[in-house]
C-alpha cells in the first residue's frame, strides 16, 4: 500500500526515543520530511546517525516541551525548516506510578505539563500552520491505560482519559479547519520507559520477571514498530475518513467492549 506520505512535513515529539523514533524513522523511510523533537541532544544525534539515507529530510530540535514557549519554537521551526507543517504526532510524555495518598499535587501538575498540555499546547499551536497550508492530520499518542483505570496508576491513567476525550472534542474542531484528529491507545509497547518500569518491579519482587509476557493475552509486549505502522496508516491519506476515533494496540490487553 503506497501511504502517499512522500514530501508531507511531519512534528514527531519525544522522536528520539522508543515509539517516538519508531514513527520518525517509519516517516522518514515514506519519504516524509520530519522534524523531531525531545530534551536530549545525544538521542537526537543518534536518530540522526541513524536515519535512512535514501528517506526524506530529518531535523531535530532538542526542546523540553513542559514549556510552552519551546513547544511554539518547535513548531515554527518545523514550518521554517519544510515551508510547512502537514502532521504532528504528539508522542511525548511520561508519568509517574505512585500511591494515590503520597502523590501530592505538584506530581500530578508535573506529570500534566508534559503528557497532557504538551498535546494541547501543541495542537495550538500546529493547527494555524496546518491551515495555512490546506489542512493536516494530528495524531495523539496515548496510551491504554485511559480505558483500564488502576489505582497505582491514576495520574497517567486520567491524563490519559483526558487525551481520549481532547481527541474527539479536537476533531470537532478541526473539522472546520480541514484538521483530522486521531489518537492511539498503545498497551505495553517494548521501550526504554516500559524496561525502565519493568526494572522498578523486578526490584521489588524477583518473582516478576515474565510480568510482561503476562501483560497482554498475546504473552508479549509489542513493538514501537507495531505502533509506528499504526501511526503512518491513521497520518496517511489511506486513512481520510478516520476521524476522531481513539485506535487501541495492545495485545488484546484491554478487555471492555470500548477499545
Ligand atoms: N511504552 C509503553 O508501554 C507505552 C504504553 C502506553 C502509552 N505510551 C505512551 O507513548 C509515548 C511514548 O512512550 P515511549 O515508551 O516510547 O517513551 P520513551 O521510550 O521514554 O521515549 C520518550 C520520548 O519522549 C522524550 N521526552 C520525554 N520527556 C520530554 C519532554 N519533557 N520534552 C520533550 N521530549 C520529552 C524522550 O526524550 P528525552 O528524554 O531526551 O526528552 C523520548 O524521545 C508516551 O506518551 C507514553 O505515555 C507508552
């Protein structure tokens, strides 16, 4: 399937890392001009190193987008550097697990800054630019846990559920601005940051070692590949008329009948 993303200038936050990088990478080898963005220099450099010779242009921009004033800067530099913004993917985030009575409220802002006004503030800021150029498609990485709420992980969970409803409630708007919004629900997806929580439970139990071929009914976790594919279909013209709908991957980890 041809996903006629050649030449499309595409935003990938946190794009030097795990799903992130699965995307800039997948977009790049379409022939997509990307502008990648996260806080670490060295990851970037490394995307960089690794880039498909023969794929669309890649510039990464090293920026903290917990700060709105970076997430304006990522966004012009994206229509500076390609003449404009045609997808953004809003990937960045991370939050914490944590017991529910020893999560004081900066915890919670802090985790929001980034997972949840990070989407906002930089769907603000695309969408002008995206009109500007006829239109554009963003695409909000989420994450599964917004549809299986756990008491241990309630930050990330609501910000989560929020993102779900931001998505659809953005569609309605970008409708009239020739906008399409999708979100993505991954579960378990094999990155530094699931490895990271993994290490967290084997030091607290040594019997956890298999916990994420547990995770999922399909007994393993999934791939930033898997996700980026994902990803590239719902950015892709192929995928005109999903809009507004939050797409889970996750192994048949989710088990209502939403999702
Ligand atoms: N992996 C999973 O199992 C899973 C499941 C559900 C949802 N998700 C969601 O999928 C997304 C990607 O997760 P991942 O597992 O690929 O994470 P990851 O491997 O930790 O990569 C995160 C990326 O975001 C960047 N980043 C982190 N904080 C940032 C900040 N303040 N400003 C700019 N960039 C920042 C990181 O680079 P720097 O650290 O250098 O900034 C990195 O490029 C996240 O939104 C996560 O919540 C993941």
């Amino acid at each position: 399937m041809n996903l006629e993303l050649k030449g499309k200038a595409v935003i990938v936050t946190g794009g030097s890392k795990g799903i992130g990088r699965a995307i800039a990478l997948g977009m790049l080898a379409e022939g997509a001009d990307v502008l990648a963005c996260a806080r670490g220099a060295e990851a970037l450099a490394a995307l960089a190193a690794g880039a498909p010779k023969s794929g669309g242009r890649l510039e990464t921009v090293a920026a903290d987008l917990t700060d709105a004033g970076a997430i304006e800067l990522v966004a012009a530099r994206c229509a500076q550097a390609f003449g404009r913004v045609d997808i953004l993917v809003n990937n960045a985030g991370s939050a914490r697990t944590g017991e529910f009575l020893e999560l004081d409220d900066q915890a919670w802002l802090d985790d929001w800054r980034l997972k949840f006004f990070g989407y906002v503030r930089m769907a603000r800021s695309a969408i002008p630019l995206m009109e500007r150029g006829g239109g554009g498609v963003i695409v909000n990485i989420i994450g599964a846990a917004a549809l299986n709420p756990r008491r241990t992980y309630m930050v990330g969970g609501a910000a989560n559920a929020a993102l779900n409803h931001f998505t659809k409630a953005l569609a309605d708007e970008g409708a009239r601005r020739g906008v399409r919004v999708v979100g993505v629900n991954p579960g378990p997806i094999m990155t530094e940051r699931l490895l990271k929580m993994r290490a967290g439970l084997l030091g607290a139990n040594p019997g956890a070692s298999d916990a994420f071929s547990r995770m999922t009914p399909l007994g393993r976790a999934g791939t930033p590949e898997e996700v980026a594919d994902l990803t590239m279909f719902l950015a892709s013209p192929r995928a005109a008329f999903i809009h507004g709908a939050n797409i889970t991957i996750d192994g048949g980890y989710t088990q209502g009948l939403m999702g």
